[in-house]
C-alpha cells in the first residue's frame, strides 16, 4: 500500500515536470516564455519570503534589494571579471545571503516589525548606491553586455533554452525549500511564527533561527538575481525598488503564505492577471489594486489557503441540504 | 567646502521646513498605528492627493490658497474616512500583514486613479508664499520656507489641543491606550478608528498642499515623501506624538545638512539614520529603551 502510494507519487512528480517542460513548447510565442521565465525568477524570490513569512512569521519589504545585489554580483563578476556563469551564480546566492546576515542579526533580536523597517531601509539604499556609484554599478546606465549561459560548449542565448536552466534551478529551490519544511528545522520555524515564547521555552533558539530563515531567503533572491541578470542580459537600477519588493510579497500573500503552492498560484495568478489587465490600458493598475484588495478581503489566507476551505464550506452547506431533503422519512 | 554663517542659517531653515512636513507625515503615521495597529503604505498617496486637490482648487477653480488648502486638507481626511470605512473596518481581525499589503493594493489603486485624472507630467504650483527672498541684515531668508514651518506649528498645535481639550480627542487616546475598557466606558470605538484615519489622512493632505509650490506636483510624489515620513516616526519613537515631530525635525535637518555636502545621495540619508537608529536605539531618540 504505501510502496503503491510512494510509486505514484513519484509518477505524479515526473508527470508534472515533464508537462512543465512542455510549456514552451505550447506557448511557442517568445514574448510568452520570457513572461514564464520572469515569472519562475519571481516564484524563487516568492518562494523565500514565503519561508522567511509563511512559516516563520518575519516580515521583509526590501527583498528586490537582495534580488538587486545578485544581479549586480553576477554581471559584474561575469563581465569585469570574465567569471562562468556557473560560478557567478551560487557566489550572487552568497553575496546576498551575507549581506541579509549583515541586516538580519541585529534587527531579529528585537521582537516586532523591526525587520520589516529595517528591509525598507536598506531597499532604498541599495537602490540608490546603484544609481549613484557609477564607478562600480554604471550608475543610470547600468551594466550592458550580460554574457549567456554556457552549457557544455553550447550557449543558452534563446527564450526557450534558459526556460529549462531557470526551470532546473527553480525546482531545486523548490525541492530544498520543501526539504527543509519538512525537517526539525522547518518544525521549529513554525514554532517561531505560531508562538515565540512557547517555541523559546521549547529550546529553540529563536534568535538564530529567524536569522537563518532570513539568510536563506536573500539567498533564494541573490540566485534569481542572477538569473534574471543573465536573462536580460543588461541590467540597470530601475526595477529593484521599494514597488518591486511590494510586488513580490503581494504576490506569496495573495497565493497563500505558509502553503506549498502558495507562491506559485501567487505569482502565476497575479502575472497572467496583469498581462490580461494590459486590454484596460490606462486602467490597469486601478484593476490590478482593486483586485489586490478583494482577494486579501475575500481570501485572507490566499489562494492555496482560503479556497480549499470556501469548497469545503460549499461542500458542507451541500452535504446538509442532502440530509435534509432526507429526514422526513 | 567652505559654509558661511548665512550659509548655514538658510540650510537649517530649509531643513526645518521640510522637517516640519516629515513631522506632519510622520503623525499621520502614528495616530493610523495607535488606532489600528497598522502601518498606512497609503499614507503617501495622501500627500499626493492633498497636493493634487489643492492644484485643482486653487489653480482650475481660482479659490484663494487659504480656502484651497483647507478645503484639499478636507476632502483627503474624507479620502481616508472611506478607506478606513470599506477596506480597514471589514480587515480588522485578520493577521497585520494582510493589513499592510491592503495599505498597499489602496496607494496602487490610488496612485493609478490620480494618473488618469492629473496625467503624468510633473504640474507647476504658482508661488502662493512670494518668490522674493527676504534680507535680514545678512540673512538672506526664503518666504515659503517660513510660511510652512509657520503653518506646520499651528496645525500641529491645533492638533494637540484636540488630543488635550476636546472630549472625542480624550476619547481617542483612550481608545489608543486600551481598547475593550474605551468600549466599555461607552466611547464608540468604530467611530474613533474613522476619526483617526480622517486625522491622519488629512494631515498628509496638509502636507501636500504645503510643499506643492515649492516643488513640482506629481502623482508619484508620494512615494518617497511616504518612506521619510515613516522613517522620521521611528526615528523619533514611533507611536508617540513628541517622537513623531522630533524624528521629523531631526530628519530634515540631518538631510538637508547632508544634501549640501552629498548631494547625490540626499534620499539616502533618512534610510541610513533609520538604520542606525534601529541598531543602536530601536526605541526611538523619545522612546524608552525596549528590547
């Protein structure tokens, strides 16, 4: 029985990456993949701040900062330095993780949102070092010339090809993240977000720990930085502020904080919704807002949260009428 | 760089004047958080509109500034009573963050409507305070500067004797210091938390139309005067009022002092002190010491 249930999980798992892998394939459109491209760069950012929020309760509102140091250690470590690619990318996890150590350790020892003030902080002074130290970032013009991946002797130049490079290196966040979920360590992070003094007296040492989630996710953010780096191949300042870090969390809290999926369903729904709210011009970002609103209003655990209950809900009210209709006999 | 007394004077007053702006922004940030618990990301977005709202007034309608400027002041506290109404009132038991992101979805929502209505190009306030400077013996002294900081106090005057001397503002602290037994002593809760986000709205508003003659009027405006203003209250103490001034006196100075020897990194100075405060005084310069 649970060999059987183990085997076909596992047939599910494959089934479900192999149709992934069909993805462009059936988009075909470039402008499709590179949106799918985007979107998995912004599920591996979503994925952390759904670590760091969802399971152990920080708040940060500055990740595109981190996002930012990844992309700028990446493509100045491949064009200055004339670094591969397979180097620059787990030393961008690094740079960023470091300097998520540097920002986390003094402001998580103290209780309350500090973090969350902290991280608003260092986004707007990261964004305006890269602005302003031209010697070092290019300054408004930012750094041209982003060399592609290498595989093998072969470039990965097109859309379609880093679909599956993002995609492998996205799963492996997704498999890590799930790992550590799982683990003690992901046990006592929830512990942490449901009860800090219950969880400190447990023997879990709290300080660190949220410290560790921190690290963790500005790593998962310096490695999107990257790839996004070598997927525009050009990078500039812009578009690593303060919206971009608002953008991302409104996207894991619309896909439901704490689940699994969450930042998946968070980041796909509010994509695909934005790129159809292109049809409303003007009126885009009033739609976009609005629906922000409704679905913290409506959903308040997200998606992946609030609609398996609201069916559950549907199916109960059914269920009961059902019985109904069958009492009088 | 070599600053004469005159020099120094004329960046200190400036850096008063804005501070005074940091201070409005920065109570408006602290009466919505003694209210509902809530840091208003939105809080910016009414700065903006109380500069768009007094452009209107008083450059398409031709309404003298005082009556412009109340009025703009106004109409944004009935902006924030409305938000407070449909989205802040039916979010009330769920988790702070859901709070925060709705904040968040109402300044997009806000900042898109303005687009529509002001267009995007950056609009030009007249001159209501005088462009002629003023000379004081050697003292060569802006009017506009002077009139801010001169309206500031008394909003802010105004404001605490509200607190102080009227039954509802005595109400509200109450309500602030504890909830349940304000309900219990039959203060209608609901209403303070409406009264709040009025107050705290309209003096972003305040703020805007303020500023708008010196600088140009965009619907982006908001944002950065939003985080400074945030900034100032924790840097002052944040949830109190004295802090609220003091982080935001403090922050104008210290960038105005900054932007005359870095310029370019001006708007990186509220976010640098707000760090340092966070690392060695996360309390506030008026708050009690917490850990």
């Amino acid at each position: 029985m649970a060999a059987s249930r183990l085997a076909s999980k596992e047939v599910r798992q494959v089934l479900g990456i192999g149709a992934v892998c069909l993805v462009p394939v059936v988009l075909r459109n470039n402008y499709y993949i590179h949106l799918a491209n985007a979107a998995m760069i912004t599920m591996i950012v979503a994925t952390g701040l759904n670590l760091l929020t969802g399971y152990c309760g920080q708040i940060s509102i500055g990740h595109a900062a981190f996002w930012a140091v990844g992309a700028y250690t990446s493509a100045l470590l491949t064009t200055r330095l004339g670094w591969s690619f397979w180097a620059a990318l787990p030393a961008s996890g690094l740079v960023a993780a470091v300097l998520g150590y540097v920002i986390g350790r003094p402001t998580l020892r103290l209780k309350g949102a500090y973090l969350a003030i902290a991280s608003i902080g260092v986004g707007e002074i990261v964004q305006l070092v890269l602005l302003n130290w031209t010697k070092g970032t290019g300054g408004a013009l930012g750094i041209k010339g982003i060399p592609f991946p290498r595989l093998l002797g072969f470039e990965l130049a097109t859309e379609f090809q880093l679909f599956y490079l993002i995609f492998a290196v996205f799963l492996t966040i997704f498999g890590v993240t799930d790992g550590i979920v799982r683990s003690p360590l992901g046990r006592a992070f929830l512990a942490i977000r449901q009860n800090e003094v219950a969880a400190q007296f447990m023997g879990v040492d709290i300080a660190r720990l949220k410290v560790l989630a921190f690290v963790i996710s500005t790593a998962y953010a310096g490695v999107a930085g990257s790839l996004f780096a070598h997927l525009q191949g050009y990078i500039s300042p812009y578009g690593f502020g303060f919206k971009e870090s608002v953008g991302i969390l409104c996207m894991a809290l619309a896909g439901g904080m704490g689940y699994r999926w969450g930042p998946v369903i968070g980041v796909l729904l509010l994509t695909i919704a934005r790129e159809s709210f292109r049809y409303f011009q003007d009126y885009q970002l009033v739609v976009y807002g609005l629906l922000l609103i409704v679905v913290i209003v409506f959903m308040p655990k997200g998606v992946a949260g609030s609609v398996p209950e609201l069916v559950d809900k549907w199916r109960g009210r059914l269920r009961r009428r059902g019985q109904r209709r069958g009492q009088p006999t | 760089m070599q600053f004469s007394v005159s020099d120094l004077v004329q960046i200190i007053l400036s850096g008063v004047a804005m501070g005074s702006i940091y201070a409005l922004m920065a109570l408006g940030f602290t009466i919505i958080y003694n209210a509902l618990r809530l840091i208003n990301f939105a809080q910016g977005d009414m700065f903006m509109l109380g500069a768009t709202f007094g452009l209107t007034l008083f450059v398409m309608w031709r309404l003298p500034f005082s009556v412009a400027f109340l009025l703009a002041g106004l109409g944004v506290a009935v902006v924030g009573m409305i938000i407070e109404r449909t989205v802040f009132r039916p979010l009330r038991r769920y988790p702070v963050l859901n709070l925060i992101i709705a904040t968040i979805g109402i300044s997009i929502t806000l900042r898109a409507l303005a687009l529509i209505i002001w267009g995007s190009q950056a609009l030009l306030f007249p001159p209501v305070f005088g462009d002629k400077p003023i000379t004081v013996g050697k003292l060569v002294l802006m009017p506009h500067y002077l009139w801010i900081i001169g309206i500031a106090v008394v909003v802010i005057a105004l404001l605490q004797a509200f607190f102080t001397l009227t039954l509802p503002g005595k109400a509200m602290r109450a309500t602030a210091q504890n909830r349940d037994a304000a309900a219990l002593m039959g203060i209608n809760v609901f209403r303070m938390d409406s009264l709040a986000s009025a107050i705290s709205a309209g003096l972003g508003g305040f703020g805007g139309v303020l500023i708008a003659p010196v600088f140009f009027v965009t619907t982006e405006m908001g944002a950065l005067a939003g985080l400074k203003g945030f900034a100032a209250a924790v840097l002052g103490g944040f949830g109190t009022i004295p802090g609220a001034i003091v982080g935001g006196l403090v922050l104008g100075v210290s960038e105005s002092l900054a932007a005359s020897v870095v310029s370019a990194y001006r708007d990186a100075v509220a976010f640098v002190i707000l760090i340092a405060v966070l690392l060695w005084r996360p309390g506030g310069i008026m708050g009690r010491k917490t850990r």
